[in-house]
C-alpha cells in the first residue's frame, strides 16, 4: 500500500471511531421512540454496508 493509502486508510479510520458513539447513541434514541422506523434504518444500513463490502471485494480482488 502506498503512503498515501495509509493516511487516507487512518484519516477513515480516525473518522470513523470518532463516528461510532455517536452512532449507537442515535441507534438507541430512534429505538426508544420508534422502533419499527429505527429498525428499518437499520436494515437499510446493512443492505448499503453489504453494497460497500461487495465493491471493496472487487477493488482488493482488481488490486491483487
């Protein structure tokens, strides 16, 4: 990986630790006043996180 992939890796990685917080203390207020739209967020979450995965997949297999 170049230098400039690392940083970026660790700019993305800084970003995101500093996003998981606030991420499941917003998971945790829509459950408590509505569940069923909190849960569909959720769902849709994953369904884009599995779209991430699969290009990222694609990527590393291209990259070799």
């Amino acid at each position: 990986m170049s230098l400039r992939d690392q940083e970026i890796m660790a700019q993305i990685k800084t970003i995101r630790v500093k996003n998981n917080s606030p991420w499941m203390e917003l998971m945790l207020i829509a459950l408590e006043h509505d569940r069923s739209r909190a849960l569909e967020c959720a769902r849709q979450i994953l369904a884009n996180d599995a779209q991430i995965n699969r290009l990222l997949n694609i990527l590393c297999e291209e990259g070799g």
